[in-house]
DNA sequence: CACGATTATATGTCTAGACATATAAGTCAA
DNA sequence: TTGACTTATATGTCTAGACATATAATCGTG
C-alpha cells in the first residue's frame, strides 16, 4: 500500500521498438473493442508476414499480452482476446515497516497479543486448511511518528512455517519476519470497507464509526497455506494507489 | 472489481522448463533476503555460464522479472533488486456492466445527471489539465438485479474525447462507452473508505454512515487525461480480490 | 580539480533457424 | 454414434549468433 501521490500525467511516449508497436496494435484493437473478447489474434506467422520479422519478435509481444491477461494462448488453437475488458492494474503492498520507512517516518511497533495453539475450527477456515495442526496468532500494532498507522490480525500456519515457532515476534513484526524467512509463491488480497468497531478505534486512535479501509491478505508457498492476516488502516487518511502503464 | 471468491488453493507446481527456473531461482533470493535490495544480480553472461544456456533464454527470465518490479535493469550496469520488497498483485477492475453480467446478475444503469460545460477550475484540477476546454460531467447509478451496486461521479475531458460528445449516456453508461472507443495508455486508482453521507446513503439504498469503498480511477491516453471517476460502493458488501501468481 | 571526450560493457532488440508439446481435427473401427 | 487412434499445426522453449544503445569508467585537457 503505497501513500496518496500526487498525480503526474504519465511521461511522453518514446519512439517504440518494433514489438512494442505489436503490442500495442493489438492492445488498441482490444481496447477499443474492434477485437471483441473470444476474438482470435492472427497467429504468429501471419504477424510475422504482417510485421516483416522473425517469431520470436511477435511472440514476444504476444507473450507480453497474455502476461497482462489481456489474451490467452492455447496450443493449436491460437490467441484469443480474453472476456471481460477489464483493466487490470498493479497494486503494490509494501510491507508496513519498509512503507512506513520509505516515508522517512519513524516506525513503531507494539505487539498486543501473541499466543501459539492448535488451530480451531475457525482457525482452520480462515487458513483454508482441514487438518488440525499448530499456529500462531497475532495482534499487533504499526505506528508512523508515534501516530497508529495500521492494526494487524495475524494467523501463521506452523505446519507450513516451523521455523515460526522460534521466532520473537515482540521485536519484529510478523510481516517483516515472514516476507525474510518465507518465500511465497502465490498471494491473495482482499480490500473492503468497515466502520470502527470499538477495538479498532481504540486501536488506532479513532472514533468509532469511523471509515477503515480493511486488506485481508492470504499467502501460499507452494499450495501450503503460509499466513491470513487482516489489516485495518483509518480509512480517511489512508489509500492503496495502484496505477498501470499500458505503453 | 471481482467479486470475493471463495479462495482456492493454488494448484500444484508442475515441471518448470528452464526460464522457469531461472526466474524462480532469483525470485527466491530475493524474497526470502539472501539478495537484499539494492544486491546486484549475476550478469547475463554470467548466469548463461551458471546454467548453461543461451543470454535469450535468462534475458527472458530476468524480463519478466523486471516487468514484475522485482528487479531494475540498467544499461551497462547490471540488474539490481529492487528496493522495497513489496508483494505486487494484479487487481482487475472490470468495467462495471461487464462485471455485473459476469455474476449473472441482471443489469441496470439510471443517469442522474449529464451536463456539458467549460472545465471549472475545480474540473481542470481534478483532470490534472491547465487549459480550460468542455468537459461532460456525469452521475449515474449502477445497481444488479434492482439493488443499488455503485453510484458514478464522472468528468469527461472533451478535448481529448470530442466523440463523447455525441454519445446517448442516458442509454449507455460511460464507462462501458469510453472502453470501447477510447484506448487507454495509462491508468491509475486510489482505494479508499469513507462513510456514506446523505447523498450517496440514498443513492446507494444504505444508512448514513455506513461504510462506502471509494475508487477513484484516472485515465490517460498518451500524455492527455481522458477521464476522472469516482465511484462507491457499499463496502460492507462489496470487496475487491486481487491475487498475485509467483509461479 | 573540474569537465568534456572516449571507450568498454551490459543490456535491448532482433534473426533464422530448431525441436518439443499440447491439442483441434480428422480417421477409422466397434 | 461413439470412442480410440493418428495427424497436422500453433504455440513453447531454446540456440548461437548479430548490431544498437545507454552509460559507467577511464582518460585527457584546461
């Protein structure tokens, strides 16, 4: 989650490279709708006949597309313009601590509560896991300048991170630990809006009723379930910015 | 925007081919901070020598690794992590008609409000333009299956879309009409919660004070800004997923 | 020492091939 | 008609080169 920018129109387009002018024909045709979703894309060697260049240009190009999810690819079948026309843009969520630093702002850190236990049931849903194994739940608070920044509802799956057990998550946060000893190969974000409960806004300092903007984040490494963890920000101070080039 | 989806487990790791592997190696070390940010990554050369290939085969692997944000390729200097390790996550924001048809849900779309005036100066701020052309000013109303889904706040940049002009908003919504005759190069959004005042309360059929997810989405086509939307959504039952592959 | 010109080098893009592989489509037998 | 087998084909990946280009580092000069 990244600060309230100001808002820079985007730079000058430059002179593009001949698969970069690929791939934006065939963006502007997507956008625009001439080549509606389900639509097949010339194939390779038609591009490559259109174009004047080698296959590997336009599949470059192509495999480009289909990395934004704007067309898929399928064997012998060809590439198709993919259904919705949505925009699909790149959020960025910084771990708290690094975002907070990167702001040139002081980062606090106050754990609440940490205690290790056999999953419950409710644990083990929110996880996404049925066998009951150990985990971690934390509460805990982030704080920029002295001034609550974030509270954080945290379920780490010990069968999946051991070596969590003898982590001290007193010192560091659980975030950060995780993001250095755990890669991950695979995340999920969801972001809602709530009103303050009691907790929370005394938690962050604010009334109760007040907007909060909540991120639940799930993480995987490898089909195993790492961590669930809930944040709540106060919702009129803070924002999640994503933006998305298309050139 | 997507609905929340029940959150499936990613499927299981299949046999990487040999980019693949390259990409995840790296991606591994940097993720877990045995290459911390700013840590120079092998050279292409060097990582041909490491795995025996061609420089097109680990050119692809640190490409896509660049396009992720994880590294930064400089000319002549080398490929250097990046410095926030943040979790990037494609968020797909679905036009809102299209969005609504995808659930099965049926749709429907009431204008509040069109008009055609020169840009105030509030409209030229918010466009981010210092010229004061026409502008269209649109409020409308989305709602699925005769709910209320979201109410729209829109300012359309005549200057770069004269043709909107001559679009009927009262039949179609603005959104659907500009994504398929305006491409769009860049694009940004702003996540954000409020609670709802009077006017949205009884656009969107909800108490005031109830939480309302804001997103404000600018759009650009190459250098010029095309449109500023703002839309809410009841947040307490609307979210948006956006989930990342590491694959 | 400061500053401009030169050079070395890593990345950016591209080619003209190659073989692998998934699969749509066609073929044939039960 | 249906299922199993075969085949054609578009994409997936890879190679061993090439030239272009931005720029860090070096060298020279005032």
């Amino acid at each position: 989650m990244s600060l309230a920018s100001d808002r820079a129109k985007p730079r000058a387009a430059e002179k593009p490279t001949l698969y970069k002018r690929i791939r934006l024909d065939i963006e502007t045709r997507i956008l625009t709708g001439e080549w509606p979703p389900g639509h097949r894309i010339p194939f390779e060697h038609q591009l490559m006949a259109r174009y004047r260049c080698s296959r590997m240009t336009v599949n470059k190009a192509l495999s480009e597309l289909a990395q934004a999810d704007l067309i898929e690819r399928r064997r012998r079948a060809g590439s198709f313009v993919r259904r919705p026309q949505h925009m699909s843009a790149v959020l960025k969520i910084a771990d708290i601590r690094a975002e907070i630093t990167a702001l040139g702002r002081s980062y606090g850190y106050q754990l609440i509560d940490c205690r290790r236990r056999t999953a419950t049931s409710a644990d083990r849903a929110r996880l996404g896991v049925s066998t009951a194994g150990k985990v971690i739940a934390i509460a805990c608070r982030h704080s920029a300048d002295d001034v609550p920044f974030a509270v954080e509802d945290r379920l780490i799956d010990l069968s999946t991170v051991p070596e969590a057990a003898t982590a001290d998550f007193s010192r560091e946060p659980p975030g950060s630990w995780l993001l250095h000893h755990v890669p991950w190969t695979e995340a999920e974000h969801t972001i809602s809006a709530v009103v303050a409960d009691d907790r929370t806004a005394k938690a962050l300092d604010i009334a109760i009723g007040a907007p909060c903007l909540v991120i639940d984040r799930y993480t995987w490494r490898s089909a195993r379930t790492v961590t669930a963890v809930r944040l709540h920000y106060p919702g009129e101070t803070h924002r999640l910015v994503a933006r998305f080039k298309g050139g």
